[in-house]
C-alpha cells in the first residue's frame, strides 16, 4: 500500500530497456517526477513539451550550433520537462560540453544511449508501467477514503485519522495544533519532536501564517510536506509527511489533502458538539450580569475553577456586537452565520489558552474569561489574548461574511468573578461610545476610552443640560444657517488655535475661517479661547459626539 515515492528519472534508469544507457549529467535532478515520455525531433521544442516529459531525440537540434542546443536545451529546462535521452549513432556522435555543463548547473538528468535503441520500445514500457501505476494508486485512494469515511462516521478520533494516513504512506506523520497538544505516528522522542516543532516555528516565523501546501528541507535527506488545516478562515493545525525526496508525488499529495479535510470536518464538528453541551454557561453568565451570585467561591465552582484560597485569577468580560442586516440577508442566513461566528469565536478562545464562558444573544457575543496570574505581565497577556481574538473575528468577517461589521467591547480586568457584571456594563459603554464617536471606533477596552469614562458615567439628562448650557447657541445657529461652526470650534481646539492648520483640516480658505471665529466669538463670547471656558466647551463638544450630534434642548440660560 506504500507508494512514498513519484515514479522519477531514477526509476526509469532501472528499466530494463535502459540496462545500457548512462546517465552524463543532472545528476543532482534523478528524482524529478516522470508522467509522459516523448519523441522529439525537432529544433524548437517549446510548444510541444510538458512539465515532467521525458524527452528522446536522436539530437538532431545539435547539428546546427552549439548556441542553437544550449537553446533547446533551456526549452526543456523551463518547461520543467524530467530529463533528456539522447541516442548517439544515428543523428550525432559526441554533445558539447557548454551542454553538459549547462544540464549540471540546472539538475537536468541528460542520459546517453551510446548505440540505437528503439524508442517505440521506451515509450511502450514506460506508458504501460505508469497507466498500470495509476490505475492502482487510484484503487488506493479510492479505499483510503472509504476507510477515511467509516473512521469519520464512527467517531471524532483525529488520532484515528492520522494513524491511517500513516499505513498509506509509510512515513512519519506530525500533527501540529494550535488549540490541542502535538502529536505524531509512529511516536517519537521528546528531543527529535522538540526540533520539529523549532524548525516548524521557524519556518512559520521567518515565511508568515501558512495558507497553503508546501514543501520545506529539514536538512539534507529530509524533508517535510506540509498543510494547513482551515476552518472558517482562520488555521487550526497542520498535517505533515517527512520523506526523503524533495519533490512529494501526486499520490502523497492526494493522500495528505483527503486527511486535512477529514482533520478539518471533525474539528468542526467537535466544536459544534461542544457548542450544545456548553449551553449551560449561558445560566452562569446571566447569574452574573443580573448579580444573583454573590458568592466568590461558588461562582469560581459553577467556572470550573479553583477557589479564592488556592487560585489567583484574573477575569475580563466583554460584548461583542454585530451589525446584521435582516432584511438583506433573512434569518435563515442569519442564524447560521451567528452560529459559524459563535463556533469560530470558541474555537479562538481555545486556541489562544484562555478559560471562558460563552453566551450568544441575538446578535451579541458574551464572553468571560479566566486567566491564572503567574506574574506581572499576566494581564497584558490576557488582554493580548483578547486582542488576537478580535483580529481573528475580524478576518472571518472580511473573507467569509463580506466585511460584517461588528463592534467589540471589554471591561477592565478585575481579580474576583463576581464583578464580571461591571465588566459587562463597562463593555456596553465601550461599544456605545464606539459607534457614535468615528475617533473612538477602534476602541475595544473600557481602559482606552479615556474621558469618555467620565462622561458615560454621568447621566444623560444632565449631560444634555450641560450641552446646552455651553455649546447650545452654536448647535442653534448651525441648525438655522448650515455654517458648521460647531466642527470648526473643534478642529480649532484640536489645533491648539493654530488658524493655518485648522483652514487647512477644513479645506477652507483663511478669510473663510477668520468670518467662522468671528461669528463664534460673537455667539460664545471673546473669552471662549481662555483655559476655563475652553475646558467646557471641549467637553462639550466631547458630548456632542457621543451623543450623536443630536438635536440639543436650547434654552438661553
């Protein structure tokens, strides 16, 4: 059942019918894959090769020049053709040596048959072996995905999966995870699974994220093919064989893409499962939010965690919000896009090593998170981890879900679980002030928000009072003459009264902006620039944003 190795030029030497020929150079090229053999006889070869033919001719084309071989010889170079046979005798009697030297530095096998031969003979041979050979991997293929099916059916045992790809291929399977530990078939040591992982991580660091199949030297006899295993978007693990060639055959190929999607379809549906089992952590989230649990040591139970006395933790709550349109995409799509996100969503938490609760409501993501303190960089650890997550949903909605927007909201990371409800209301007052305030729409933690903490803290009623109180004669008058002096106070403030910069934000002309602070001065007063009265009003203006530039009560005061 082990077929490891593509049928290549070497092979062909250990054909029967090649008991005389020899091999002159490109040695360094004998395990380029062999698909076709052809009879060539002409001078410009290019239209009519393929990539892995192998090539006969009487070498005719030599007769011309030595310029006009070296030619057709980097015809078949560049077309990838597997090797060249040339038969002295009939056409030519000796190849230059610009040839030769030419082949050596490509790696291109040049084989010399120094009597006739029959090429009718060859092409016989080899077409019937290689038909032969692909009727039977086929039949291989077509039983290892039968086998791959029942094994799928059966269970959701990745171990399962690989261990088969490992009796078909004969080689050494490794199984790297980024969510669930590494694993290899057969087993091998600590320190021999130690380098691979160095050299994968080295690879993955020095080339970025791998998105495809690839093919990396390990050092000088082996090396590994390796894929990718992706779900929505976003890599999970990856699959690799070790062999000893540097070119992997079709079959191995076939063999290693059939295991990732079957890796790729359990996974999947292992994150479903646990998706219906962890329906309960909905109940936990809610005690929280609604502040029916009190007790720290019971909450940290219902978590599965350990208690005050012997675990020091670290929490963070967050929302995370998406903007659906119902109409557009109806709610058949809808759920299961909310259902694909909520999967993604606990697939990341897990593959970033941090210990949640998950609730789904509509179109919101509740999430709590549990990270043990080791040290003083725990918390910046744990809000990295948050971070990656949010990257991660926000590269699923711009490939998968044609840039859904969503906003993200986390509370300030606390050390007691029965606080988490705080996070929460901290969360909604992030994604509040991200949608309404376009400086603020890239914030996700309730620490960056800045003064937008003080004024979310404040009631609205008396906010708008003070909105009025100090900004409303200008939002009136803006409302009556379309001037729009309320933005231009504050790109004026933003510039620190720097009259060229702001003209210059605004795209206007200065004259234009002397009349725009002239009319301010009049409505505001001459002292609406002194340090007092600039305070407020820049809160105000602060206010205004996050209100949403709502129509504001004006009553003179």
């Amino acid at each position: 059942m082990v077929e490891e190795m593509s049928f290549s030029v070497k092979d062909v030497l250990e054909r029967p019918l090649f008991g005389r020929s020899k091999l002159i150079a490109g040695k360094d090229g004998i395990y380029r894959e062999v698909r076709w053999v052809h009879i060539l006889e002409i001078t410009h070869a290019a239209p009519y090769v393929s990539k892995n033919d192998l090539i006969l001719t009487t070498g005719l084309w030599l007769k011309r020049s030595v310029q006009s071989g070296l030619e057709y010889m980097r015809q078949l170079i560049e077309h990838e053709t597997a090797g060249l046979c040339i038969e002295f005798g009939t056409t030519i009697d000796e190849i230059p040596d610009e040839v030769i030297d030419l082949c050596d530095a490509c790696h291109f096998p040049l084989i010399l048959f120094r009597q006739p031969v029959r090429f009718e003979e060859i092409t016989q041979d080899i077409h019937s072996y290689l038909i032969n050979r692909h009727f039977g991997l086929m039949k291989n293929l077509e039983k290892f995905s039968q086998q791959q099916q029942h094994l799928i059916l059966q269970s959701s045992d990745i171990p399962a999966i690989l261990r088969l790809l490992q009796s078909y291929s004969g080689r050494q399977i490794i199984y790297l995870s980024s969510i669930n530990t590494n694993k290899y078939f057969p087993a091998v040591g600590k320190r021999e699974a130690e380098q691979i992982n160095a050299f994968f991580h080295d690879k993955i660091s020095y080339s970025g994220q791998l998105q495809e199949t690839k093919v990396w030297q390990m050092d000088d006899s082996h090396f590994i093919l390796i894929q990718p295993v992706i779900c929505f978007g976003q890599v999970f693990s990856f699959v690799g064989i070790i062999f000893y060639q540097p070119s992997p055959s079709e079959y191995m190929t076939l063999l290693l893409d059939y295991t990732v999607k079957a890796v790729a379809t359990v996974l999947l549906r292992t994150q479903f499962l646990e998706e219906k089992i962890l329906r309960n952590q909905n109940e936990l989230i809610q005690d929280l939010i609604s502040r029916r649990i009190d007790n720290e040591d019971q909450a940290r139970m219902r978590m599965g965690l350990l208690s005050m006395a012997e675990g020091n933790y670290l929490f963070i709550g967050g929302i995370i919000e998406f903007k659906h349109n119902v109409l557009e995409a109806g709610p058949e799509r809808m759920e299961t896009i909310n259902q694909d996100i909520s999967v993604l969503t606990r697939s990341l938490l897990k593959r970033y090593r941090m210990h949640h609760l998950m609730m789904m409501q509509n179109n919101q993501i509740y999430i709590l998170c549990a990270r043990e303190k080791v040290n003083e960089q725990s918390p910046a650890s744990l809000r990295n981890g948050i971070q990656r997550l949010i990257d991660g949903l926000r590269h699923f909605a711009d490939q998968a879900l044609g840039g859904l927007v969503f906003h993200a909201g986390f509370g300030k990371i606390r050390r007691r679980l029965t606080e988490a409800g705080q996070c929460f209301k901290e969360a909604c007052q992030v994604i509040e002030v991200s949608q309404s305030t376009d400086s603020m729409k890239s914030c996700c933690f309730y620490e960056d928000m800045g003064i937008y903490q003080l004024l979310k803290a404040v009631p609205e009623s008396f906010l708008r009072a003070f909105l009025s109180d100090h900004l409303g004669k200008l939002i009136a008058y803006d409302q009556t003459h379309h001037l729009d002096l309320v933005h231009t106070l504050s790109v004026y403030f933003r510039y620190r009264g720097s009259k060229g910069e702001t003209a210059s934000q605004l795209y206007i002309h200065r004259q234009t902006l002397y009349n725009r602070l002239d009319k301010i001065k009049a409505i505001l007063g001459e002292n609406f620039f002194d340090s007092d009265k600039r305070y407020c009003l820049e809160m105000a203006l602060l206010s205004y944003e996050m209100l949403g530039n709502e129509k504001t009560d004006q009553t003179d005061r």
